[in-house]
C-alpha cells in the first residue's frame, strides 16, 4: 500500500513540476491525496473483513460441501453415457387364436415377444446408463431397464430349461447392472448382471434387423446373466472373455451350489466378426446332469449398405440317463436400398431331439422379411411377415381358435421405435 501511495504521489509530484505549482500548492495537494489513500485502504480492509465472515458461514452451514457435491454431480454427468429408446407395435396372428396356445400358457413357438394374437402393445421402453473403464478412468459401472412386454417375455423365462414364460402384460426388467475395472495389465473384470456372450440377436429392437426374435434366441440362448467375467480386446482384432455365472439365467438366489463357466473367443474388425461362445454346468439348475451350450456367430459387412449374419447353436441337456440334443441355425442380412429404406430377412431351422428344450422330436422351420425405414434420425418405422411351421412331435404346437391347434403359424406387424 505505501508504495502504491509512493507511486502516486511521484505522478502528482511530476504533474505539478509540470504545471509549475508552487511547493505550498504541492503540499497541499499531497495531504490530499494522503488522505484519499487512507480511505481507501480503510474500505479495503472493511471489505476484507466482510468477506472473510462470509466464508465462515458458508463453512458452518455446509454450504462448501454442497457445491462440491454439485461438481462431482456435473463431473459424473460429463462422464457417464446415457442412451435408450421407445417401441411400440401391432401383430396378428392369422390362426387368430384366443390363447397363445391350448393351453393357455405362453409358447416358445408362439411369437413370445409378441404373444397376443390381435394387438398393440408396448415392446419396450428401454435406459441405459454406461461408464466404461478405461486405462484413464479404470473404474466403471452399466446399468440397464426395461418396461413393457419384452420384459415380461424375458424376466420370466426359463430359457433353454423349458421355453420361455409370459405374464401378458408389462414388467420390470433388468437385463445388466455390473461394475467394471480395467486392471493394470490389460484385463476388465466385470461382476455383476450382464447380457449373454451368446447368440447374434439380442432382446433391445434397434440391435436387431428383424422386429421378431427367432426361434434360435428365444429356445436356445440365455439371455442375462449373474456372475464374474473376465475380459479383453487386443489391438488385433482379437478378443476373449471367460467367467463363473449363477447358470444359465439370471438366477438370485442361486438354486444351486454348482456355478457355471461362460465363455468367448473371437476374432473382427470393420467387415467380419467371428465368434466362439459357450456355457457350461454339471449341475444344470439343480438337476445332476451336465448341461452345455455351443454357440457360433459370423458377421459379415462387405459395403456400408451390406449386412449378413449367422448364428448356430447346440445344446445338451443329460436328463435322467439320456443324452438329448438339439441344434438350431439362423442366416440373415440386410440390404440398404437407400440412405434411409431397407430390406431384411432372416432364415432358420431347427432339430429338437427327445425333449431336450421342453418339446418333443421334430423340427422347426421358419422364414421372416421386414422392411425398415428411418422417419427422421431418432424414428425408425418398421413392416414385418413372419412364417413358422413344425413337424413330427412338435405338430399342433401354434394355437388355432378355441382349444384347438395347427402345426404353422403366420404372423405380421409394425413396429415404431425412437432412439435417444
């Protein structure tokens, strides 16, 4: 402060050398400015004091934490994902039956996703919260829920142990909620509930070509799982995970004490992907017998507008002495005819051998065609025609009318869907 007053006082000294003021005028004029200059440093001071009891409130009421708080809220936003979307669709079921089947209880041949034979409904509202980890922030954590009849197909299904359950209506559903973390020396482990390594098609619509799910999904192939995973992708192409799981589903609590091993091993880049997974039990969901999946899927993307895809599976269930097995392989594509129309199919056939997946011997066939078409950026509307037939011991599976049953089925519908 004196020296600022110094400062002063010199360009005052100077001005009147200047002007040629006289030394009684100088004198007067720097008794001026002193005073000045005290005041000032008065009202600095009494600011001063004014903001340091400031800050002691603001201490003594939190208020400090408060907006710490607030900066770790925005920073965890600035790093955090956040995606989803909304579906909705109308099927018909030609047999036009009044129950999904005779029964009354869902069928896994039945269009499970799509149960109701005459109707709209709500396939899926769908949010995902995703922080990967990374070798900057090697922490990380997915999170992922659904409502609406997707949920109520899959959060009831018992899979490849006997078909799939329906509640008709909306549910809950959590297909993923894990924690991450990127170790030093280059593997992710992740616990927690995770989507299956297994299968091509998968239960959120825009990830999938067709508004349906095959018979290759919906019998053959979990669909989230409980358990621990190790993980990593090499610069490549290569990449591998392996795990313990709960079984097959997504079982809390565990109905056994035998855990199950869940594993991939691939190889892709920008044009193919080539995938070997399986699964694993010697107790499969508290029966003491082997169970074991084998699953295969091959993408290829040759153009911007070319998609093909296939996925085959077997599965082996050890029930009782007998060794019964079925298969299942599904190809599909898509063709992008312009920027914003598309065409899609899917084709597939399946072996059922001695009741393994909750039939009877027989086969499954089924063709599907769907055309897609983007609205805007966020809405894509789609058009779908599905046929499905059985034979041998899995005859007059689809329902026809009132308590009667056909062995095909014919199903079309619309599906709208907006991505955010």
């Amino acid at each position: 402060m004196k020296t600022w007053v110094f400062a002063v006082a010199s360009v005052v000294s100077v001005a009147m050398v200047a002007t040629g003021a006289s030394a009684d005028e100088y004198q007067d004029e720097m008794k001026e400015m002193r005073e000045l200059v005290l005041q000032l440093q008065d009202q600095m001071t009494s600011q001063q004091e004014q903001i340091d009891t400031q800050k002691q409130v603001i201490d003594e009421a939190g208020l400090e934490d408060e907006r710490g708080s607030g900066s770790r809220l925005s920073a965890f936003l600035e790093t955090t994902d956040f995606s989803g979307w909304v579906a909705a669709s109308y099927f018909f079921n030609t047999n036009n039956p009044k129950k999904n089947n005779p029964n009354g209880a869902a069928s896994p041949y039945s269009n499970p996703f799509h149960s109701d034979p005459n109707a709209f409904q709500l396939d899926e509202a769908w949010f995902v919260m995703d922080r990967p980890a990374t070798e900057e922030s090697p922490a990380g954590f997915h999170f992922e829920i659904t409502y609406g009849a997707t949920a109520s197909a899959l959060s009831n299904s018992t899979n490849s142990s006997g078909g799939i359950g329906n509640l008709g209506g909306n549910d809950l559903w959590i297909p993923a909620a894990n924690v991450s973390y990127m170790t030093p020396f280059g593997p992710t482990i992740t616990a927690g509930i995770f989507g299956t390594t297994i299968g091509y098609e998968v239960a959120g619509a825009p990830s999938n070509v067709n508004i349906t799910r095959g018979f290759t999904y919906n019998l053959f192939q979990p669909f989230s799982q409980i358990g621990a995973l190790v993980s990593q992708d090499f610069d490549n192409g290569f990449t591998y995970t392996i795990g313990g799981v709960n079984g097959v589903n997504a079982e809390q609590p565990d109905s056994n004490r035998t855990k199950g091993l869940l594993w991939q091993l691939g190889w892709g880049n920008d044009e193919a992907t080539l995938l070997f997974n399986g699964y694993y039990t010697p107790d499969a969901e508290g029966s003491p017998d082997d169970q074991y999946i084998l699953d295969v899927v091959a993408e290829f993307v040759p153009a911007d507008n070319l998609l093909f895809w296939a996925n085959f599976d077997y599965v082996n269930n050890e029930i009782s002495g007998d060794n019964p097995w079925s298969a299942s392989v599904a190809v599909g594509g898509r063709v992008g005819v312009t920027d914003k129309a598309g065409i899609g199919a899917r084709f597939e056939y399946a072996h059922l051998d001695d009741d393994g997946l909750g039939g009877g011997d027989g086969d499954l066939y089924s063709i599907t065609g769907t055309t897609d078409y983007a609205l805007t950026d966020n809405l894509t509307w789609k058009l779908e025609a599905k046929y499905e037939r059985a034979t041998d011991d899995l005859n007059n599976v689809y329902s026809k009318g009132v308590g009667s049953a056909v062995d095909d089925a014919v199903y079309v519908g619309t599906q709208l869907y907006y991505e955010f």
